[in-house]
C-alpha cells in the first residue's frame, strides 16, 4: 500500500510545528509521497531581525525557509506548493475558488490521508480556519468522485492535557499564562477526541532544527524555554475527522496505522 500523505496549511511553519515529525519518521520509507500546500507565504508575519528581510521581501523569505526547514528534516515534500493568497487575508478568499484550487492538488495526488485544520484552527487564527474549512471540503469533494486514496481526513490538535501540562510549566518559570480565549493563543481539544497520538520524542531534535530554519519567526520557538523543548516537541496530535471515529476508541500511534493489514 503506498503512503500518500498531504498537508494543507495556512502559513510557512505550520507544518514545521504541526507535521514535521510524523513526516521524519517516515523519510526512509520508499512508499511514502508527501504533498505540502500552503495557502499563504506569511508575508504579514513577523520580522524577528531587520536583517533577514523587509516587508517587500518577507512573503519570498519564508517561502525559502520553508523549503530550507524541510531540508532540514531530510525529506522534503514531493510535491511543495505556494498558492500565495493574501496573509490574513485567506477568509475573505472566494470559498469554491479555494476549496477548488485545493482539491486540484488532492485530485492529482489522491493521498490515502489528508491533514489540516480544525474548527479552532489550534490558534484561532482566521486564516487557519478558513483553510481547514476549505481543505476539508475540497478532501469530500474529490473524495466522492471516486477512486483511490482519501481514506483519512485529520485534524491537527493540541490535546488539553499536553496544554494545561505546557502552561503549568509555563507559569512555574515565571512565564505569562496562555490565554485561549485571545487572538493567536493555543487551544486544546479534549483528549478523548484525539484519534492519533505520533511519539516524535525520537526526532524531537529534527522538529526543533526545521523550526530554528524559519529565522524570522524566531520569537515563536524563543518563547519555548530551553529545558521544556524535548517535552513539547516529542508528540504530534490528530483528531479524525472522517471517518467517523467510534467513541473511546483508544488512540492510534501513527497516521496510517490502521489502514493497512500489514502495519
């Protein structure tokens, strides 16, 4: 059985802090075609140092440290795509045109799993939620015209548990405590609705390089002290979305887990 698996994301380092992991544990897998969509390329994000980019430059400066974070990983996607949409601005995106320029991708690549956004988009962040939204509709659609792949749709999550866990730490060095109800902030899901628990504790060091290589946005891996790094970077967290799951049924350890006999 070949491993299709695609991401759809909003901005460059989604996918560093969403899938790096899951994808690392499966670089030396021959099966594996990794497909990364990118709805935007971050160009009204931060600056960290004046001297990695302008605001002119910044959208083509992330897009290169997307490509340089995946090199990082060591498994680069197979297919890398930039779609360029306006940065905060992808909810006011015309919806069937971008469902329709997402499922193009799906239609050509038919992964067997497909993962994006939640209803919280993790941050809340409108672009996040307009993508999963989109994405999703585009994995239905293309889906219901038949033929392979598409067997799994994932959301991409923060289990409440590893969150209370983070901010607890958090707060005991002195840190300000996260605030899901404002813009930009975490949210956790409940446990029981986390379908896949991925251990990336043996590529925690992988996730973290690929997220050192997006240089302008070095504020986000700053903020996470030195000695919480391996803990918060050693799982990735998914909610199924379709199928439906049954309830309490016990998580599984990998993306693909379950969809093929011989795993």
């Amino acid at each position: 059985m070949s491993r299709g698996f695609a991401s759809v994301v909003a901005h460059p380092d989604d996918d560093a802090f969403g899938i790096t992991g899951t994808v690392a544990l499966h670089a030396g897998d021959p099966e594996f075609r990794f497909t990364l969509v990118l709805a935007t390329s971050g160009e009204a994000g931060m600056i960290s140092d004046p001297s990695l980019a302008t605001r002119a430059t910044l959208g083509a400066v992330r897009e290169q440290e997307d490509r340089d974070a995946w090199n990082a990983v060591g498994r680069p996607p197979d297919r890398h795509g930039f779609l360029r949409y306006p940065d905060g601005g992808v909810a006011d995106v015309q919806f069937d045109e971008l469902v329709e320029r997402f499922a193009a991708v799906l239609r050509d690549e038919r992964p067997e799993v497909v993962v994006t956004f939640g209803p919280d988009g993790i941050t809340g962040h409108a672009d996040h939620i307009a993508v999963g939204r989109a994405a999703s509709e585009a994995f239905h659609l293309v889906r219901a015209e038949g033929g392979p792949g598409f067997l799994r749709l994932l959301q991409l999550c923060i289990p409440q548990s590893s969150l209370t866990r983070s901010n607890d730490d958090l707060v005991a060095r002195g840190g300000e405590p996260m605030d899901p109800t404002q813009p930009f902030q975490p949210r956790g899901v409940d446990d029981a609705l986390v379908a896949i628990l991925v251990d990336t504790a043996p590529v925690w060091q992988t996730k973290l390089a690929a997220l050192l290589e997006h240089r302008t946005q070095a504020n986000d891996v700053q903020q996470i002290p030195e000695d919480l790094r391996e803990q918060m970077l050693s799982v990735e967290a998914y909610v199924q979305a379709w199928p439906e799951r049954e309830p309490g049924a016990p998580s599984l350890r990998d993306v693909f887990e379950g969809l093929d006999p011989d795993r």
